[in-house]
C-alpha cells in the first residue's frame, strides 16, 4: 500500500494492472496525467495511470532526506488564489475542492542585477507604478503602459490557438489556420523583436524579462508569446500549495480513484502497442502487456514518439522527422538546502530571488558564455526560493527547520559522461564537479542571505542525469520542448495523434507550467471525450458555491 489514496506500486503487485478493465492508460503522473485521469474520472472513466518513478507526481513530487522535504517543480503559481480564474476551477474540480492555495504577498520576484533590486509586484497596477519608479523617463514610461498591454493581449489570442489543439485533425485542416492566426502574430516573434518594438532601454528590457528563467530561454530566443503568458501568469501575485507540493497527488488521485481508477507507481512503460495503426495498450518494462481502449501519454513528445513507439511505426507517420522541428529544452541544477532554524529565525521571506550578474543586462550573452565555459563565466541567472517562508503548514511537519532550493540553468551535455553510472555511483569526477557548482551556488546565496553563513545542516545538488533519472527526460529537459517560435508552429503538437486511439497531454501540448501542464490535461480530456470540460468545471464551481 501507498501513503497516498488512489496510488499502488506496480513493482509490488503487477497484477494491479491487469486485474480490472480500464477504460484508458495514462502514461505519466505528472499533472498533465493526473489532470487528464482527473477530468476524466469526473466523467465516470476508470483511468489506469502508469508512472515510471517510485512516488507519484511528476515534477510536482517531493523528495525526502533526514529531516527535511523539498518540491521539485514547483515554487510559485498565479492565478490559483483568484477563485473567478479558469486555473483556480480547474484546481479545485480535479481535487475536489481540497487543495489550499497560500498566497506570497504583495512582491512575488525580486530581480537582482548585483546590488540593483527591482521588485514585482501583485496587480499591474501596482507592477506598472513599481517599474515606472525604477524606470522614471517618459518614454520608459510609456514602454511599460505598452508593455502591459501588449502581455494581456497575447494572453488573451492564446485562448482560441490552444482550444485548436482539441480539435479532430479533418476539422483542424478547415478552420486551424483562423482559430491560430490571433497568436501567431505574438508568438512567430522572439521576446527581444516585440519589446524592441516599444523600447530601446536595454536595462528596462532585461528587468521585464527578470523570469526569464520561468521558461529557460533568454529573449532573443524564446517566442514572446511565452514570456506572456507566464509574465501574465504571474501579474496578480502567485501562490504555494498549503501542506506542500504533495497535496496535489494527496487531493488529486483520490478523484481518479473515485470512479475505479488507479495509480501505479514503479511502473515504466517500455512500449505503446499498436496493431492496424490503432494503439491497443502498453508493454511495461517487465514485458508485461496492459490493455485498454486507449493511450493517453503525458511523458513528453520525445519520449512518446521516439522512445515508445516502434521505430518502424514512428518512421512510417513521419513522427521523427516532426521531432527534429522541435528541441528538448535547458536543462538545469538545483541545490537542496536543509537548515536546523525555524524560517523566523533565518529572516526567510517568501518572494522568490532571481539573480543575475552585475550589470548583465544582455541576458542572451550572459546564457551563450556559461554553456561555452561553465566553470569559469558567471551563472547567467540563480534563483533562490524558499519553500518552507511559502506553506504555512510547514512548521506543523517539519518544526524547528527550514529549506531553501537554488536552481541555475546547465547542459545536459556536461553531464553526459556519465550517463551510464548509477544513482550515487557516478565517480569521484562527477562528484568533485557537483561539489564545484554546489559550493559556487551556496556563496551566491550568502551574497544576499548573509545570515545563513554557517547555518547549513544539509544539501545536495540534482543534475540533469538526476532529472533524466527521476523523471525520464532523456536530456534531462526543465521544460519539455524549448519555447522558441518555431514550437509554436507545429500543428503536431495536438492532442490527437496519426495512431488511433493514442493522445498527448501536458506540457508539450500547451507549455511548461503547472497552469500550462493542466491546462494540457482538461484539452485533452475535452478532446477525447467530445465535451466542454472548462464549461461543465464552470458550473459544477458555481453550483458548489450556490450549495457552501
Ligand atoms: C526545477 C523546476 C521548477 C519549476 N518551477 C515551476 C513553478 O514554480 N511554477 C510552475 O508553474 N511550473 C514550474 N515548473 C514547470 C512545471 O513543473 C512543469 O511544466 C509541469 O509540472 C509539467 O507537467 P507534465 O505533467 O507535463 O510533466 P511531468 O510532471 O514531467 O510528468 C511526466 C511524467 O511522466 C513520467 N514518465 C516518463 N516516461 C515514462 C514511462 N516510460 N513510463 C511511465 N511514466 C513515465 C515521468 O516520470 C513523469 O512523472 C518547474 C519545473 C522544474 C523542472
């Protein structure tokens, strides 16, 4: 048995797949998955959900060491506190109204350039007085009025470009091209194009860009679409779930199981088995074959088509040629900080840092430079959260300690090496280059926390082969598909595929993002099931209201 309702280990009892009907697989319990299983349950669905890892959740799992818990995936989400939201909803349908938002505040980001600080601040009204103070010249102002405007506006195309992704491909072929057009016009250009358009402040452009790392592009790279929709994300403040990350998988599966569903953990999916181009279920790493009307995959595009279709079936469709129009994103280190002093103690408060080099207003170079030579150019961004300032439930299980995560961009490249070796096994080189970051990342953090300096109990640096480890991501991707303009043309990035019967969800189908992931999941539900789940989550919330 699981610690978690709804969830069982497939390494325990294999069985547990093949003993029941279910009415489809979902590879992955990520929250795209999850979601997915979630919304279809609601519907009555018996969902089967395989997870190659140990613990449920995907990048919204926790880990455990010693005394202390971190969260992967999760430092901040927007929109969740606002209760009118499309996000707050979806929330609340899939947990059946049990997961618990705590909001961070007025300041959400503090963006560091050395000892310059400019602050982000909750509402636009007030992030447009803050930015015009920091920034007071006309024309700066100007540019941050146009700004904002220009990021709702995009927002506000991507509804109908994404609603797209649901519709049957013969369909798509008719009205595609309209229900796209709005965005493609913010999303076919860079960050960088657009706010050179209202500005040539260089400074002002950086500072705007300050969560870059949000999406891991620097803006002459990443479409401005995705800087849109995460800068807007963000714009009314952001939140932390209370009792932590692992609330989602606490809230969420036991939905799924509501309605004979299951999730298993341990449990890897080899291969999507197809039979006259339709997929008829999966062969697990064990050689065990589950069957089931359909496939749903929220492990990645990469993964699906190139790791779990026959090659021969992904050849015939065309699905690798499609994969070399995209690329996996950045990949990146996290330091995990454990520390025996309550969050008062250490003065932790619960904006996030994101920190960049003095001066470093060329975020592009400063990206460009550090993956030439990491070991001696400046990270070109750190950014430091502090979980447990964020969940007012943390001192309840974890009294009398705190943690910090410190995350920086890096190659999957620099770790390759040592691809082949086991977890905790990679060698002493390996060890001695983590031990280098982890101590370059500890005295960043003293830099503007100085009064953590001999306050650590604990750390311990992940890699991307921690990542790709963990949570499959063969180049141990941050966000999936890296959010250039070009992934934003591909029409194969839908929730149907050319195999009948099989799907994606997540991240790939609309963007990085628990927002986006979910978002992803209530897609693909609507698509597979031919009905208007953000409709049906908008009366069922206002009914639950009508009823409190
Ligand atoms: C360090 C970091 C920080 C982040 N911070 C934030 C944040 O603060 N706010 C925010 O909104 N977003 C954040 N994100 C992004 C967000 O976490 C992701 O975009 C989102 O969780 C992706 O959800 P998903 O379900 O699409 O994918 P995932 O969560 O990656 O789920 C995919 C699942 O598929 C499983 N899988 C893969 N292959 C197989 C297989 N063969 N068999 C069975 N299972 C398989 C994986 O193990 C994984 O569990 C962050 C991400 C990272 C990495």
């Amino acid at each position: 048995m699981s610690d978690y309702i709804g969830v069982d280990s497939y390494k325990k009892n294999p069985t547990l797949a093949t003993n029941q009907k279910y009415d489809a697989i979902v590879i992955g319990s990520g929250i795209g998955g999850l979601g997915t299983a979630a919304f279809m349950a609601r519907e009555g669905k018996k969902i089967l959900v395989l997870e190659q890892h140990y613990t449920p959740g995907g990048y919204t799992h926790v880990f455990k060491r010693r005394d202390y818990e971190w969260d992967v995936g999760i430092h901040y989400i927007g929109e969740v506190h606002r209760e009118h939201t499309t996000l707050s909803r979806l929330f609340r349908y899939i947990s059946d109204g049990q997961l618990e938002w705590a909001e961070l505040g007025d300041v959400y980001d503090r963006i560091f350039f050395g000892e310059e600080e400019y602050e982000f601040w909750t509402g636009a009204d007030n992030f447009k007085a803050r930015m015009k103070g920091y920034f007071p010249e006309p024309e700066d102002q100007i540019a941050i009025d146009k700004y904002v405007d220009l990021i709702y506006a995009a927002q506000k195309a991507s509804f109908t470009f994404f609603a797209e992704k649901a519709v049957p491909p013969l369909v798509a072929k008719m009205v595609g091209g309209k229900m796209r057009k709005g965005m493609m016009q913010f999303s076919n250009r860079t960050t960088m194009e657009v706010l050179k358009d209202i500005t040539q402040n260089e400074k002002l452009i950086a500072v705007l860009v300050g969560q870059f790392g949000d999406y891991g592009l620097p803006p002459k790279q990443s479409s401005f679409v995705i800087h849109a929709m995460v800068a807007k994300h963000y714009m009314n403040g952001a939140s932390f779930p209370v009792g932590g990350c692992m609330r989602i998988v606490e809230t969420v599966c036991p939905v799924i199981a509501s309605a004979g569903g299951l999730v298993l953990t341990n449990a890897r999916v080899k291969q999507i088995m197809v039979r006259n181009k339709k997929a008829i279920g999966v062969r697990m790493e064990d050689g065990q074959e589950v069957f089931a009307p359909m496939v749903i995959s929220s492990a990645g595009v990469i993964n699906t088509y190139e790791h779990m279709l026959h090659p021969e079936v992904s050849n015939k469709l065309g699905l690798l040629k499609q994969l070399k129009k995209v690329a996996p994103s950045v990949a990146h280190i996290c330091l995990y900080i454990g520390f025996k002093h309550t969050v008062e103690e250490l003065g932790l408060q619960k904006a996030n840092y994101w920190i960049y080099p003095k001066n470093g207003y060329d975020h592009d170079k400063n990206f460009a430079d550090y993956l030439a030579d990491p070991e001696n150019t400046e990270f070109p961004v750190v950014y430091i959260s502090f979980p447990a300032a964020k969940d007012p439930d943390w001192e309840n299980r974890y009294p009398g300690r705190s943690t910090i995560d410190i995350i920086t961009l890096a190659s999957y490249d620099w770790y390759k090496e040592w691809e082949d070796n086991r977890w905790k096994k990679r060698g002493e080189e390996y060890d001695a280059f983590k031990e280098k970051m982890a101590q370059r990342l500890l005295n960043k953090m003293y830099e503007y926390l100085p009064q953590l300096k001999g306050k650590v109990d604990y750390y311990e640096l992940s890699t991307p082969l921690s990542t790709k480890h963990f949570c499959n991501y063969q180049k141990g991707e941050l966000y999936g598909l890296n959010h250039t303009p070009e992934r934003f043309q591909q029409d194969f990035l839908r929730v149907h595929t050319p195999i009948k019967n099989l799907y994606l969800t997540g991240q790939d189908v609309v963007s990085a993002g628990i927002g986006g992931a979910l978002a992803g999941g209530m897609i693909t539900a609507s698509a597979i099931l031919k009905k208007n789940i953000s409709d049906r989550v908008k009366k069922w919330d206002e009914q639950r209201k009508k009823n409190s």
